[in-house]
C-alpha cells in the first residue's frame, strides 16, 4: 500500500501573526516527534519565512517556495497562489489531504481539507479590515457547506464561534490544541543563571508575554501596576512581546505614569531563554481580552511559573481553576490579582505545582496522535 500524501499548507503564516506562528510551529514538531508519521509522505507549499517551520523534516524537493513575504501579505497575490497555483500542485503529487493553518483555506479545493482555526477575532474587530474579513468568512462558509472538512478549533472556544458562524454539517470538529514540546520546561539552573546575567534581570519580577495588540489588554496593565507601586510594591514589570499596533499609546502611557525605570521591554528570544525567562518571574500576569488559546500560559506552567489570568472561559477550559482569575475590564480587579499574588508565596507554590502536573496532557507525545488519528480517520471513510 503505497503512503498517502499530506500538503502543509503554509503561504500565509509570517512570524508576525503572533501566537499562531508558535502554535503551527509546535503543530508540525509534534507530528514529526511520532513514529507514525512514517506512514504519511508530506509536502509544503511555504513563503520564503514560513520555509522554516518545515526545513528540518522535510526533503528539499518535497518543498516548494512558492511567494514571497511581502507577497503573502498581498490578498490577491495570496488568493491566487492559495486558489490556483495550489491547486495545480495538488494535481501534480496526488495529495489526498491539504493542511491549511492560519484560518484560511481554499473554497475550491476538492481534496479534503484539514482546516486549524485559531481564532474569530478577525470576525469580532469586523471594522477594522472589512475586505480580510469578508475574505476569510467567504472561506469559511464555502468550505463548510462543502462538507469535505476536518475543521481543527484550538479549544472549545473556537469550536463554539466556529458553530455559531458556518455550517458544520457534513463536516467533522476535533479540537487540537497548542501541543507542548516534551522537554519544554526542563532547563537547567545554570541555563537560568546566565540568562539572567546576559539580560540583567537580578531582582524579582512580575512578567508578561504577549505582542501589543490592543485585545492584549497593556494600557489597563500598566495603570494597575502603577498602583501597585504607588502602594509600595517593589516587583518590576517585565513585558516580553513584539512592539506593533498598539505600541505607541502603551510607550506614552509608561511615560505618563513615570514608570520607564519600572518597566523592562525584552527583544525577540530563543526557545531556551523564553523557558529561562518564565522560570526567572515570580508569577505571571495575563490581562487580555479576548483569546482563541492562550499559549502563553501553557508555557508557563510547564517552567513552573505561577500565573493570574483573565476570567475567560477559554482558560478555564484548558486550566479549570488552577490560575488565579481576575476581571480583565476592571483596573481594580487586575491590581487585586497582582497583589494577592505578589504577597502570597503559598498560592504561588499551589498554582505552579498544579500547573506543571496539568499541562502534561499537552504534550508532544499526545497531540501529535490526535492530529495522525484524524489522517487515520479520513482514511478509514475511503
């Protein structure tokens, strides 16, 4: 029996979409950490970034550098390659299922179709890019009314938007969630140690990690952490995350608050320093708004590190009540969870040890076997 073809679909995803970069990074790691995986032949169509999430397991000539990055941020560039170019190639090497990431996928494609999905929060900021969004709900609504899908919802929240907004008859949902290197979290404390020196962080201090979008919820942060300090806390803030969108408003905000010597940018970070960096934090602090998973908090369970989150129903799903939840709308309430963390080692030392010992259903070893039982499943219809 000869081996069934898998397409990773992966012209859109650039490392600037955030959170959904890390997610696809670790999605193909994990299926490549299985044994089963032999059983499939894989191919990618990339971009010249996107190249990289499938160098290390691919052969050279099972990849095809279609587009460029400044072109995959072109919408009828991108339709074209994602619509007819794909298309041909898929005809070309007999693929028998396409992988889409980044909440796209084409609404021509008659191979079956195993879609991820995110997030709808291009959906909720409607306004804010009427064409993307049009664009990325006709995918949705063609696709699901194929009937031809295995549409991938990162948690359960996701998988509710995805009902409320398509047709998912005919079409199969199985939730797979951010998949968490095996390792991941096991560093040691001399790893740690230099880290510290190399970036100067020799004190105690309260983290978060997260790019500027306004969702991600900074300028409430920063005012309650401005009382905090004003009440005598002594713990700086250290934000790791990409300044973008909504960076400027958050620089004058410090600024205004006099909290520039209290408030420690870090730059872009290798996969170790990131563990070094949530194994270095008191706790972490997470205020967004909105979110499709939540990586991450993930990750900062697996080093350990104690945190307080937004009470949202996507993290009580994945976390039950592990973190300590707060109010994310209300100042108050995100200065509350700073201080009942900041004081009380004991809740610090629960969260982190409940933590670590919940997110081992996340790792490699087990996503990875969701995501080659759907292939199996697929199969097994034919």
């Amino acid at each position: 029996m000869s081996q069934k073809k898998i397409l990773f679909n992966l012209i859109y995803p650039t490392k600037d979409i955030g959170g959904g970069w890390n997610y696809i990074e670790n999605f193909i790691a994990a299926i490549f950490s299985n044994k089963k995986s032999k059983d499939y032949e894989f191919f990618a169509l990339c971009n010249e970034e996107s190249v990289k999430l499938v160098k290390d397991f691919l052969p050279t000539e099972n990849v095809d550098v279609c587009i460029s990055v400044k072109d995959s941020k072109k919408y009828l560039k991108r339709i074209y390659y994602e619509n007819v170019y794909t298309k041909t190639f898929i005809a070309n090497k007999s693929i028998d299922i396409q992988h889409w990431f980044g909440n796209v996928a084409s609404p021509i494609s008659k191979t079956c179709n195993h879609i991820v999905i995110h997030d709808f929060l291009f959906w909720k900021n409607f306004r804010e890019n009427i064409a993307r969004t049009l664009y990325q709900m006709t995918l949705f609504k063609v696709n699901s009314y194929m009937g031809n899908n295995f549409y991938l919802p990162i948690s359960n929240k996701t998988k509710k938007d995805l009902k409320e907004i398509t047709n998912s008859k005919g079409n199969v949902i199985n939730i797979i969630p951010n998949a968490l290197d095996d390792n991941y979290g096991k560093i040691s404390i001399e790893d740690v140690d230099n880290f510290k020196r190399k970036f100067n962080l020799n004190y105690e201090f309260i983290l978060f990690v997260s790019h500027t979008y306004k969702h991600k919820n900074h300028l409430s942060l920063v005012k309650a952490y401005k009382s905090y300090k004003n009440n005598g806390g002594n713990r700086k803030l250290v934000l790791r995350g990409d300044k973008i969108n909504n960076y400027s408003s958050i620089e004058n905000a410090i600024k205004d608050s006099e909290l520039e010597d209290d408030i420690v940018w870090l730059p872009r970070l290798s996969n170790l320093e990131m563990q070094c960096l949530y194994k270095s934090a008191t706790f972490m602090i997470f205020p967004s708004l909105y979110e499709g998973g939540g990586i991450p908090l993930m990750e900062a369970f697996a080093c350990e590190c104690p945190v307080a989150c937004s009470s949202l129903n996507v993290f009580k799903n994945f976390y039950n009540d592990i973190p300590y939840y707060f109010d994310p709308n209300k100042v108050e309430s995100i200065l509350n969870a700073i201080k009942v963390m900041d004081e009380s080692i004991r809740l610090r030392n629960k969260i982190s040890q409940q933590g670590l010992k919940h997110v081992e259903k996340f790792r490699y070893n087990i996503i990875s076997d969701k995501i080659l039982n759907g292939y199996k499943l697929k199969f097994e219809e034919e």
